[in-house]
C-alpha cells in the first residue's frame, strides 16, 4: 500500500534518504536547457516509440551517476506492472499522473505533484492527457525489469497531490526573503533530503504573479527546473532575459545569483536541487 501524505513538510524530508549521497562536486553547471530544444528518445528501448519518451536535463540517466530527465506520455499510456532497478523521484509538469500500485485505486496527480518510487517494488504508470513528469535518479542507469525480480529495498514510496503541499513563507522559514508590505511574497515546500550545508535536499519555490527576485544557493550548485507558469530568468544587470516554460532547465554554480521574474498574470512554480541550503529573496530589476 503506497503512503498518500497528509500534508506534512516535514514528514517528507526523511523520505529516500538512501538517495542523499553527495553529488559530484565537478558536475556540469552554468547551464539552460530550453524545453523546446529537449531531444526526445525512448524512455524503454524495448518499447521504442510505443512508450514514454525521456528528454535529458542534466547527467545521463543511462548511465552511472545522478541525473534529471522528462519523461512524456500520450493521453491513455497505461504501463504493464513492472519495477525499476533504482529509486527515482518524480513531479508531474503537465496533465494528469496515476503511479501506485498495480491493484491500487486510481490516484491522478495533477501539475505539482510529487511522489518517490523505491527500487524493487512492482507498480504501474498511467496518463490523463498528455503529460509530462520530471524524474530524478540519484545513482544509474535508469532501468526496467519484470515484476519477478522484485525486492524490497526498505524505502516507502509517497504519494503528494499538489493540493496538499505544505507551504512556508519569510514568517516561517529563512530560506524565504519578506517581501515589502502589502506585496505577496514567494514561498518554499520541502520534499526531500535535508537543507543542511553539505547536503542534498529538493524543494518546491513559488512564485506569486508579478514577482521579481533572487534565488542563490549557499553550496557549490543549484540545479532548478520549471514546474508551472512563465519564468524568466535575467543577466545581472537585467539587460536580457530567457523565458523558460514549464520543463525548462537552468543550473548555477556557488552562490551565483540567478535573478527571476514571474509572469504578470499567473504564478508560478520551480523545483529546486541544492547541496547545501538555498534563499529565494524579492529584489528590485531595470525594466
């Protein structure tokens, strides 16, 4: 029976803890991923293009060591029941996702969501629409196997409908910057890990319409991808900027600050992966 939360933060930061090990210090860094420029391939080679269909972010998640993909599913996908060699860590981007067990009551996640996935145990996939999901992968290759090979490998999956994400805001947490009076501020929910220097951790950053700001890491990288609404992220001197939609990547290195805006009219959503604690802080840009 797969864990549904009730909606607190805190409870998911143990979560996968096996799944903190420190990230090469030399990963690839200073770097945006575009979503319209995402090569898509087959997620499952042995499905080709009848199955989902991975875009990698950043590392290789066919090969050893951590990684970020998206994976894309067609209106109707429904996977055989089946486990995965690794445990993984996904947010629903678009559409609407059902991952649980194979006999389970359909759960859809709509844009938001969270859930974990622990090595071994047998479930299924299923899509609403066409979807897309952002997977992550502490240690690969990601890979596929049959239900016959399953084991139990400790770990507990999580379920987290978007609805009962528990959200902080600069009252109630220092990773957050108060916004001035009268002005709605961003605000953080903690999935994972533990925002402690030195270690792993991902969190989810909103940001309310109209918000103008800094988010900087206090470690050595800070890997960011876009969940939901239009961000633009701008040169320092607030000269240029890139629109990155839902899916699109940016990473920085050290405490470089990236300087982000939210759209007018909507807001908008980040997943964050930080070694080491991050702040998201309101701060004035150049028009």
């Amino acid at each position: 029976m797969r864990l549904h939360s009730l909606g607190l933060a805190t409870s998911l930061l143990g979560v996968v803890t096996a799944a903190v090990a420190l990230e090469p210090a030399n990963a690839s860094v200073e770097q945006v991923v575009l979503t319209r420029d995402i090569a898509w391939k087959p997620l499952n080679p042995a499905r080709g293009d009848k199955g989902p269909q991975a875009g990698t972010l950043w590392g290789d998640q066919t090969a050893e060591g951590p990684s970020g993909f998206l994976v894309k599913f067609v209106d109707g996908f429904a996977s055989p029941p089946h486990i995965h060699n690794i445990s993984y860590r996904g947010l629903v981007i678009g559409g609407l996702l059902h991952n649980d067990d194979p006999d389970a009551a359909p759960m859809w996640m709509p844009v938001g969501s969270y859930w974990t996935q622990p090595a071994g145990e047998a479930h299924i996939t299923a899509a609403r629409g066409v979807s897309v999901a952002y997977v992550e992968i502490q240690d690969g290759p990601y890979l596929v196997r049959p239900t016959d090979q399953a084991f139990d490998n400790g770990e507990r999956p999580v379920n987290l409908d978007a609805t009962n994400l528990v959200w902080l805001g600069s009252a109630d947490t220092p990773r957050v910057g108060a916004s001035p009076e009268g002005e709605r501020g961003a605000e953080v929910s903690f999935l994972w890990g533990e925002p402690k220097p030195g270690r792993l951790s991902g969190a989810l950053v909103k940001l309310p319409p109209g918000f103008r700001g800094v988010l900087r890491s206090e470690g050595d990288v800070l890997r960011a991808v876009v969940v939901q609404g239009e961000v633009r992220r701008h040169t320092p001197d607030a000269s240029d900027a890139q629109t990155l939609e839902p899916g699109s990547y940016f990473a920085s290195a050290g405490e470089t600050p990236n300087h982000l805006s939210s759209g007018a009219d909507t807001e908008s959503l980040i997943y964050v992966r930080t070694r080491g604690r991050f702040t998201i802080a309101p701060a004035a840009m150049r028009d």
